[in-house]
C-alpha cells in the first residue's frame, strides 16, 4: 500500500484551543475531525481553553496553570500547589509581564511524548513553536507545523498603537516570539493558510520559502452555509472579531457605524466579549453607540451561523490577517462581506466586487461607505451573497485541508525514514 493511502497515527498540538474564536480551537476541530473521516487516528494534546472535538478524535490534556482564564486572568495559585519547574517558570514569567504559554506547553508536550514515540508516526504543532518541538526532533517525531502568521506583526501593530509605559510592557508580552521565529527556522514542512501568510513568515522569521507548504483553510458547511429561513434584519452589521485586539480593526468598524448611524437606522453586533472599561467599550460609549451595539459571546457554530445570515453586511475590518475563518463564514452564509484590503484578505475574498468588497484597512469613512452602498442596493446584495457561497464551495472546504495536511504528513514521514537511522511508522 502506498505511504499516502495508509492510516497514520497523530499527536494533534495546540497550546489552547478555545472552541469558538480565536481561530486555534476552530483549526483544531475540524482538521482533526476531517483527518479521523479519511481514516487517520487523531489524539489532540492541548491547553486550556481545551477544544471541542468530534466523535473518533481524542484529547490529551496537558494542563498549564489557566493563568489567562475568563474567570479570573492573571491570578497564580499557591507557591504550594505548583507542581514542578515548569509551573514556576510559568507563573515567574507571568510576574514579569511575560506570555509563557507557548514556551511551557511545549516543554510539557516534550516530557508528556518523549517516551511514546512507537503511539505515533507524525507531530502536528499548531503554532505553539516553542523549544519543546526541538527536543520532539532530537527523539525521533516526524514534525509538522502550522504557522497562520507570523505573531511578530501583530506586535508590530500593538507597538504602534501603545504610548508611555505600554510599550515596555507590549514588548515583554510578546517576548516569546523571538524563540518562534528561532524553532520556525528550525522546522520542516511548514503549513500556511495563504501566499500571503508564506511571504510575511519568510520576511518577518526568516524561513526558507522551500519549507512552506501553503494549505488554505476551511469552513464547516454543515453549519455555514446560506439559511432562508433566516430573515436579514434591516440595517444590520456583523462582525467577528476580538475586540480589544488593534490587529483587528474594532475601533475602525465602530467610527463607521458612528457614521452611518447619522444617515441611517443600523445596528451592529460584534460576536467577542470586550473587557469592561477596555478599549472598545470606552470607545462606545464615546461614539455614543451603547443603543445600537450588541456584543455577543459564548454562541456555538449553530447560533453563529444564524447571527451571520441575519445580518445585511459582515465585516472584516482587520489591520492584518493570516486568512480569516470569519470571513469565509460570512461567505458561506451568503452574507454580502465587506473586508479590509490586508494580509490575506484579498486572496479569501478575491476580485474586488466580486464575492465581496475590499476597503482600505483603517479607513472608516471608506468602509461607511462601501457598507452604505450595500445597504442601498439589494439586488447587488443578492448576487454578491450568490457569488460568495459559489467561491466557499470551491476553494474552502475542511474535507481538501484535511486531504492535503495527510499528504504533508505522508511526505514527512517518508523523509524521516529515509534519514541514516530514521525510523518508520511502526505497526
């Protein structure tokens, strides 16, 4: 039997993996799931916030300490109930401003598979890049890893945007990017979900481009997909998205919604949860928006779909994304989509005023308008949310991302064995 065609054994790893947002967890689900449907044995190692997962699909947690829980972030539990050196080094660089998730999940991946390597033949890392994945290699893993884009840009952007004392705090926050752009070099293959992700890794880390593999996302149809039953609710804006984040362009999306509100009656609803007194939520208020904004959180894919086809217009008003799973979700709904022209925005969206409308990112009067335009023209909405489920149908299924992840795996495998002393799937 060919290498390609034979069921491999998976070890999934994703440092967290929240279910709904955030991109990782979603990541996390449907590839492993898919890979399961084709056959393949998935186990997911992974962090809190731990994933959902599908029938056939295993988890293995790998409990950290939870330091960035909703409940309560930040706070470190009892000197007495840490458990070893990695929990200390956890909590030490938490004190210190630092962000160790990446770094001590992989140290305790490494010590949780080191002694397993006949339970699988290949190393999935879902962008934890921290020094563990290097040990992994030192003990035998096929390695493969999933980079959605280099973290640098988004410090880059937060850097920007921070003033005074922030800054020296953004800078050790984002601290562990150093050592990933280290273990990236480090690393083959490499997945990426766009060309344009691939250009941003090799400039900003420094990889080989020969080491990149690019493997566009997908989206769940059995839940996005265009739903008549849904009546459009007149007016209304949606938007996935984490709404302190600047890399994600809220405060954008809000200055045009303060604009189109003086012209129209419109509404917004943001699917993220903004911390009170944050950002975003001082900014509503200072736009006078509090009766017009709806943020939502918590909803699971079916009541996300629902949110996402009620909806007249979905916007993506992003600074910078590796792909977008919202954007194709709206697509998938066949809500006509407004997105900033970023990153690989473009590339999911494709031609401007086809599947969807492409803006300059940072501009709210420019999305006010292109979003005003939409609202005026129904049969333009029409074909727009017609064409935008043709191209989801095309190009963004789970099914080919899980088909083409398998094939790198094969690959990887295969190279292993063919190294002096490289072993093969045993079986």
């Amino acid at each position: 039997m060919p290498q390609h065609d034979r069921p491999l054994r998976v070890a999934l790893l994703s440092y967290r993996s929240k279910p709904h947002c955030g991109g990782q967890g979603v990541y996390v689900r449907h590839l492993s799931r898919e890979l399961a449907a084709l056959g393949h044995h998935v186990r997911v190692f992974s962090g809190q916030p731990y994933p959902e997962l599908d029938e056939g699909v295993l988890l293995e947690k790998v409990p950290s300490l939870d330091l960035y829980n909703d409940a309560a972030p930040f706070e470190a539990p009892p000197v007495r109930e840490w458990r070893d050196w990695i929990d200390a080094l956890e909590v030490g660089t938490m004190w210190t401003a630092g962000f160790p998730e990446p770094l001590t999940f992989s140290l305790r991946a490494l010590r949780e598979l080191r002694t397993r390597r006949g339970e699988f033949d290949v190393v999935h890392d879902n962008q934890t890049l921290g020094y563990g994945l290097l040990g992994l290699r030192s003990h035998g893993f096929p390695l493969v890893t999933t980079i959605h884009h280099p973290i640098t840009v988004d410090r880059r952007i937060e850097l920007e945007q921070a003033e005074g004392w922030m800054r020296l705090s953004k800078r050790r926050w984002y601290g562990f990017v150093g050592m990933q752009g280290r273990v990236a070099r480090r690393v083959r293959p490499i997945l990426v979900p766009s060309r344009s992700s691939a250009d941003d890794i090799v400039r900003e880390f420094g990889v080989r481009r020969r080491d990149i593999d690019v493997v566009p996302l997908g989206v769940d149809t059995r839940f996005f997909h265009p739903r008549p039953d849904v009546a459009r609710v007149p007016g209304r804006i949606i938007c996935v998205a984490s709404a302190d984040s600047p890399l994600k362009g809220v405060s954008t999306l809000l200055r045009s919604a303060a604009k189109l509100a003086t012209e129209r009656d419109v509404s917004l609803t943001i699917v993220s949860r903004p911390k009170p007194g944050g950002p975003t939520d001082q900014l509503v208020d200072e736009l006078t928006l509090r009766d017009r904004v709806t943020f939502v959180n918590g909803v699971d894919d079916t009541e996300l779909a629902r949110l996402l086809a009620s909806a007249e217009v979905a916007v993506i008003p992003s600074l910078y994304e590796g792909f977008s799973l919202p954007a194709v979700e709206a697509m998938a709904c066949g809500t006509p989509l407004v997105a900033s022209r970023a990153g690989a925005l473009p590339e999911v969206v494709g031609e401007d005023g086809g599947a969807g409308r492409l803006v300059t990112p940072g501009d709210p009067e420019e999305l006010a308008a292109a979003v005003g335009e939409l609202f005026d023209d129904g049969a333009e909405r029409a074909r727009m949310s017609a064409a935008a489920w043709r191209r989801v149908q095309e190009r963004f299924t789970w099914r080919a991302v899980a088909e083409a992840t398998a094939r790198r795996y094969a690959e990887t495998v295969e190279a292993a064995r063919a190294r002096p002393g490289g072993r093969g799937p045993r079986r």
